[in-house]
C-alpha cells in the first residue's frame, strides 16, 4: 500500500507471522520522516527510506506488543533515531522477551524508550503534524497518530476494517477499548485508518460495516 501526494508519502509492509502492517510517512516538503512501529523488515524500511532521499527522524510506536516491536533493535543498529512510546505502555515493552517465548518468536530485549508521549501531544515529521490520541483497550497504552490536516489516522491495533484489536490479553480492558472505539468513531468520515493488520479502511466504511463501531454510533 502506498499513499502518494503532493506534501507527503506513506508505504507499508507486511511483516511477520502476524501479518503485521508497519508503516514509513514521509513529509515530501523536508525530506523527514518516521517509521511507525518497528516491527520488522529493518533493512528493507531503510532502504525505502534512503531511496526516497528521506533522513529517519523518529520510530512511533502505537503499543509495544511483540509483532510491532520486533525490529526495534536491528533498527537501532542502522539508526540513532530516538523511539517514542507512551508511559502506560513501558510494561508491555520491557516484557518483550516473555511475549517473545509466548508467541514463538526469540528477542533480545529491546533497546531503551529515548521519549514518553501523551494523550493531545503534537509530534512532528517535517511539516506534517500527528496528534496523539492514547486509546486503551487493547493494550493499556496504545495510542494513534492523527493527521488531522492529512486525514489519517495510525490507529495500531485499535480498530481494523470490519474488527478491532483483542481484548483478552494481559493489560487489556473490553471497557476501556469500548470507550476508545467511541473517540474513534467521531472522527471525520473520511478520514483513512492505516491499522495495525489487515487492509486500510475509513471511519465512514467502518460505522457502516463494523460490528464493534456500529453500535457506539447513531
């Protein structure tokens, strides 16, 4: 998947037995950009990124379970870029190792957090700004990027199209994933999700079709 404009550019990989979704945006105005979620595929991203002429400025992580951080540190090794994460996540991260073994994957642990997000922070790449919405459920820290401006919305593994992340792991809350599927459902209709699995999407197809969004919505 690629989304190409005139300020700005995303590709994405598939990565791992999960099927993980992992994401590069580029501001085309200043050559900058960020990996969002570093879950694997180090070498390949970089090279996208080179290719493009871009500089690596950041990897945003939306939560800290083992697909999305599995290439942290063989990104680590190819980049200084500092890893964004938000405090209530820094649990899931530091057990990395143990859901590692759980889900038969081998890591080391992962190198340290260089900076702590938080819910309506602005973070930047370039010209282009993200907002932070921190949306639980899924994991106690998960949070999106939002691009207002841009209309998309780095959601992890918040909401997929036509379903959303489980709640039935350690950390997790049906309730509070509940209640942060209702801020996601008053976002603009069309705005893109880019999630964590599975094919891109857009508020307005998921409040029609999603069974988790359809009900919270009138």
């Amino acid at each position: 998947m690629e989304i190409q404009r005139d300020n700005l550019a995303v590709f994405s990989r598939v990565v791992g037995p999960i099927q993980t979704s992992i994401y590069i945006l580029g501001c085309r105005k200043t050559n900058q950009a960020v990996i969002i979620d570093g879950g694997g595929d180090a070498k390949e991203m970089m090279a996208t990124i080179d290719e493009q002429g871009w500089d690596l400025n950041a990897i945003w992580q939306t939560h800290a379970h083992i697909d999305h951080v599995a290439g942290l540190n063989d990104l680590r090794e190819l980049s200084e870029a500092p890893i964004f994460l938000h405090p209530l996540e820094q649990p899931v991260y530091d057990a990395a190792v143990q859901q590692g073994l759980m889900f038969g994957f081998q890591i080391e642990p992962l190198p340290s957090v260089d900076q702590y997000v938080e819910e309506g922070q602005v973070v930047n790449v370039g010209q282009l700004e993200a907002k932070i919405m921190l949306l639980p459920g899924h994991s106690p820290g998960s949070v999106a990027f939002y691009l207002e401006e841009d209309g998309l919305f780095f959601g992890g593994d918040v909401i997929f199209a036509g379903s959303v992340g489980r709640v039935d792991l350690p950390g997790s809350s049906p309730q509070a994933m509940r209640q942060s599927l209702q801020r996601v459902a008053q976002l603009p209709d069309d705005t893109i999700i880019l999630p964590g699995h599975g094919p891109t999407t857009t508020i307005a197809q998921e409040k029609q079709t999603n069974p988790f969004l359809r009900g919270l919505v009138s």
